[in-house]
C-alpha cells in the first residue's frame, strides 16, 4: 500500500516580449533569485488559466468560484420546477447551509460544484429544512478543480477542501530587464492635426520560464476516487502545459508552447527542482536560453538524485534535451502514459 505518491511538473518554456502578468502599476512581475531580477508569473495567474482551460477542454465537473453562490442553485432548482420562486428557495437554501449571504451575495468568493448546486437545489424542492442534509450536500461530490485547488470557507471551516495540488510562480531561468514600448494611436476622424490621438508606453520583458507544479495524489483521490484522480492527474497536466494567462495577449500575441517538459512520479515527496536555476543561466553558445536552461535542470535533477534523494518511480519527458532524466515522446503519449501510471498506481491502494 502506498502511503505517499506525488507527481510534479516542469516545464521550460520560452515566451517573447509580453506583459502576461502585471503589478498594480502595470509593470511585469519580477523577483529576486539568486542575486539577480528575475521575470515571474504568479501561480494565482496560471492557475486561472488553467481553469479557464478545464471549462473549455475537460468533460469532468468544473466548479464555479462566485459570490453568487444562491444564482447558482437557483438555476438548478428552475431545472427541477419552473413554477416555483426560484430565487426565495435558492436563498434559503444557502442560509441552511450556514453561508453567510445578503442581496449582493456571500460576502467572500465561495467555491461551488454542479454536483453540490443539484444537491441543494434537489433538497430545496423537497421542502427539507434539515441544515445537516445541507452542509452534508456541500461537503460531498466536489469538483475536479476545487479538489486540486482547495476551498476555504470561514463561515464554516468544516466545509473546507485541502489543495491537493500546489503551483509555483513561474520564474526566469536567467536575468532580466523589463523594457518600454513607446506607442501612439491615431484619431481616424481628426483632419486638422497631424499629432497623435493618443500617447503611451506598455512595460514588458522576454524570458525563459521554469515552471513547477505538483499534485498529492492520493489526497485526490480521496475526494475524488481512483478512477476520477487518474483523470484529473491527466486534465492537470494537459491545462498546465497548454494553458497561459492572457494579460496584454492583443498587444503582445505571445502565446508559446514549452520547450521540454519533465514530469515524475515520486512515492517520498514533491521536489521543486528551481535550484538548478538559482545561478542565472548565460546565454549558449549559439545564443538564447533555452538549451542552457535544460540542461542545466537535467545535471541538477541528477545531482539531486544522487545526493538527497531517491530517482522518481517514473519519469517522462516531451521536446528534446532532457533526455538524460527519461526518453522524449509527444505531449498526448506523455499524458497517456501518465494516467495510465496514476491509474496503476492507485489500482488497491488503501488511501489512508
């Protein structure tokens, strides 16, 4: 029986003069790593594309992050029986649940699934003023995305759901200095003045980035069952490694695909393999940084390996370069044989 089995993302992937994730100024976010300014993208920015990403791509139940919580049961309920007062029912029903909700809706985001709207609505219709049965429909049957990212509810914390999977913001493998495009538009109905209609500047930067993410999955599994976590293993995976936040994309067109992607499965703990970049990549000897940044993580994955701990149960890898750590195959066998692994893994495993 296995007590621990996590699998973890890389990913390098290289991405032109862009703005894909901003401060409050309008600036890139950067960091500071190893001495020297680093472009970064928060894990809060990809993980909302990824979501985006699980709408439109994945047939598994996506929930919905809202203050209109009671909006959503309500349209379920109208599902069940037009002819009723929908939105007095909904509200209700949310109030059983111990939510604190008013006109404008709960006073913090609050994340729910289409199963638990059914829920709701289901014991709505049935006149049930039970708030046990209620709180009991909201712990159940959550969705793929709100096992992998968590639900934290004050109201009542036995509502909560841990994160089962973890995102790291995404950082260059080398320096960086942020940049100034100048720019002006013109009026098209202005004929007496040769002068633009408009003035400004767009702050941008051009990196590579080391991106990391790991998954617990047998706490996925515990709230989603084996055969659904191999799946959402899977989803996750396709979503981080297609999937980009859209800041500035009219302006910058800079949506890329990785460069090499290294993904492993490990029964002792997540390993974050960032320190292969704690000392700025230069640029190669042909230029860019793409091809120093991986192999700079395929020696430091094996140094890690040899030195702290163990090699990973599996590994797989897609794009050229790193296949020190493992063979190279396409995106869609890599993420094949990834579920496949997840799903054998989990095949009469007693999640504890």
């Amino acid at each position: 029986m296995k007590k621990r089995l996590y699998v973890d993302f890389h990913v390098l992937q290289t991405v032109p003069p862009s703005c894909i994730n901003r401060d409050d100024t309008g600036s890139p976010k950067t960091a500071m790593y190893g001495g020297v300014l680093r472009a970064r993208v928060s894990s809060q920015a990809w993980k909302h594309a990824m979501r985006k990403d699980f709408a439109e791509n994945t047939p598994l139940d996506v929930g919905k992050r809202t203050k209109k919580a009671a909006e959503l049961v309500k349209k379920q309920i109208l599902a069940l029986d037009s002819e009723l007062d929908a939105d007095k029912l909904a509200k209700k029903a949310l109030e059983n649940t111990g939510i604190k909700s008013d006109d404008k809706g709960t006073k913090a985001l609050f994340f729910m699934s289409t199963a638990q709207a059914k829920a709701l609505a289901a014991l709505a219709v049935a006149g049930s003023t039970d708030k046990k049965e209620y709180q009991k429909a909201l712990r159940a049957a959550p969705s793929m995305d709100m096992a992998l990212f968590g639900r934290m509810v004050a109201d009542d914390p036995s509502l909560k759901y841990n994160a089962a999977a973890q995102v790291a913001h995404s950082i260059s493998t080398h320096a960086v200095k942020n940049e100034y495009d100048y720019f002006t538009a013109v009026d098209d109905c202005q004929t007496d003045s040769t002068g633009a209609g408009h003035l400004g500047t767009v702050e941008y930067n051009s990196s590579t980035l080391y991106r990391y993410a790991t998954v617990n999955v047998l706490e996925l599994a515990e709230q989603l069952g084996a055969e659904q976590a191999a799946e959402t293993v899977r989803a996750f995976g396709e979503a981080f490694l297609f999937s980009m936040p859209t800041g500035r994309q009219n302006s910058f067109a800079n949506r890329t695909l990785p460069d090499a992607v290294y993904v492993t499965l490990r029964e002792d703990q997540p390993v974050n393999l960032c320190g292969a970049f704690e000392r700025a990549v230069s640029r190669g000897e042909q230029g860019g940084y793409a091809e120093a940044s991986k192999a700079a993580l395929a020696q430091y994955a094996q140094q890690v390996y040899a030195s702290f701990v163990e090699a990973p149960a599996q590994s797989f890898t897609v794009g050229g370069g790193l296949e020190a750590l493992a063979p190279a195959q396409t995106a869609k066998a890599m993420l094949d044989a990834l579920e496949k692994a997840v799903r054998d893994a989990l095949s009469g495993n007693e999640v504890e």
